[in-house]
C-alpha cells in the first residue's frame, strides 16, 4: 500500500494550512495575513492558536450580518 497523503484536520488548522484550503475552495486569494487580522479582530482559536474551520466560518457570517446594522 501506497503512503497517502497527510491529512488536515478541519477543527485544528495552522493558519498556514487554513489559507492555503480557503484559497484553494474558495476561488480567491486568502493569506496568513488576512487571516491573523481576523484573528485580532475576535475570530475563535484554539487552544495551540490553531483554526476550527466550522468556528471560523460561524464567525465570518455573524461579523458580515452584523456589517449592515
């Protein structure tokens, strides 16, 4: 049997791997940078500074909500 590839957890991403994976499913360009403004700016971590997928995207949806009001 082949070696597979590494696998990324989707509840514990390195900012690095999480801007790579949004860029690559999202069609646009999202960096570290980006990312670590979101972070100052309230975004859920983990623990070890690490990124929950689904956390991350719960929160960008309520701070866009809440951009209108």
């Amino acid at each position: 049997m082949a070696e597979s590839e590494p696998r990324v957890n989707p509840a514990a991403l390195t900012l690095a791997d999480a801007a790579r994976l949004l860029s690559a499913a999202g069609g646009q360009r999202v960096t570290i940078e980006m990312l670590e403004a979101d972070v100052a700016a309230g975004a859920p971590t983990n623990g070890d500074s690490t990124l929950n997928l689904v956390n991350y995207c719960a929160w960008l949806v309520r701070e866009r909500a809440s951009d209108g009001d």
